[in-house]
C-alpha cells in the first residue's frame, strides 16, 4: 500500500479533529458537571495538540512535530484510562493533587526551595485535610507508560516515546540531525504518520465516549 502524502495525512488529521470538536459541541448546553468539564478539557488537550502537529508539519519543524506527536501518544493513554469507567476519570481528575505533591516532594529535597515549598506544601495540606476524593498521600501520580504497561503495550510505548524524545529535546543529535536533510525530511514525514494514526485511534473513540456522556446527561 502506497504511503499518503503529507497533504493526504493533513487531510485525515483535520478530518478527525472535526469530528470530535463535533462531539464536544454536543456538550455545550449539558448541566455543569466535573466529568463533563475533564471530557472537554482532555478533548481540547488533544485538539491542541492536532493543531500543533499541523502546523509543525506546515513549517518543517521536526521539533515541533515531535513534541504534539509524543503529547499525542501520552494523551492517547490518559483517555484511554478515562474511558474505562467513571472511577477511573475521578482518579484522573485527582491526580492533580498527586501530581503537584510528587513536585514538591522533589523539590523539597533543594533547602533553597524551602519558602517555595513552604507556601505551596500549606495550600496541599489544606487540601488534604479537606478530603479531595479517594486518593491519599502515598498515591503515585498516574504515568502514561504506567498505563500502558497495564495494558500490556509498555514496550512500543516505550519505543514510541524514546523515538521522539530525541527531536524534542535539544541535543547534539537533535541540532546536528537538521543538517542531514534528506533524512530531517524522511523522519518528518514518519512522525507525521505515526501521528497520525495516533489520532485515527483516539479521535473517534473519545468522539463516541463524549456523545454517549451527552446522551445520559
């Protein structure tokens, strides 16, 4: 089978983000609600990130197309996640808290964060004491590779997201690999692709997940 052209897979990207920004206007006159709220917010994440890769791909930025495709590869596993149940969106939609105490955690280890930690660690403990849902202190934050281990897809995961880490980061691979043109240009179109069906894999599934959850609310 013959490899699309770039305007044919710009073509397909657009095509899939229409359809779930379609999904997510269903929503528009549905009653104020959290999972409502994170449904859009994780479709508009990875509307975002269509968009990012379009315009990427418009300007030859093989960095810029690295970046929206590996934002595209976690995001695909986060609402993978998020799809499963409605447990599973409150835990994602705690993870916040997870998230920003792993932070200070880390940066509680540097004394000359301390004021910083201090102020942010005061705000947590409120939180905390509050009750934010199920998760506790000691929960991890959630990982995409996590996610995808669990599924039992740990290793192209892994693969995926190394790959484009190399065009994300500046490196002396990334800055020198922009000299080789012929092969910026081969790679490009791979990223291109390989995000592309990303988002043939995502899209319609969070499209079908957002009518359903118009249709109950």
């Amino acid at each position: 089978m013959a490899t699309p052209s770039l305007g044919e897979l710009q073509a397909q990207i657009m095509a899939h983000g229409q359809a779930l920004k379609d999904a997510v206007d269903t929503l528009e006159h549905a009653p104020e609600h959290w999972h409502t709220t994170l449904l859009i917010e994780l479709a508009s994440e990875n509307l975002f990130n269509c968009f990012e890769l379009v315009e990427g791909h418009k300007t030859q930025s093989i960095s810029r197309v690295s970046w929206a495709a590996r934002s595209l590869l976690e995001l695909h596993y986060f609402c993978r996640f998020v799809m499963v149940s409605v447990d599973n969106a409150r835990r994602f939609r705690e993870d916040l808290v997870c998230d920003y105490q792993d932070l200070l955690n880390t940066f509680a280890k540097n004394p000359q964060n301390a004021a910083f930690i201090a102020q942010g660690q005061s705000v947590l403990d409120q939180v905390w004491a509050q009750g934010i849902g199920k998760v506790t202190r000691q929960d991890k934050y959630l990982c995409a590779r996590d996610i995808a281990e669990a599924l039992g897809e740990g290793a192209p995961f892994g693969d995926a997201h190394k790959f484009l880490s190399k065009f994300v980061h500046p490196t002396s691979f990334s800055i020198q690999f922009r000299k080789a043109q012929q092969l910026q240009a081969l790679v490009l179109s791979s990223v291109v692709e390989s995000a592309t069906r990303i988002i043939a894999h995502t899209f319609p599934l969070m499209a079908a997940h957002i009518r359903a959850h118009s249709v109950r609310g």
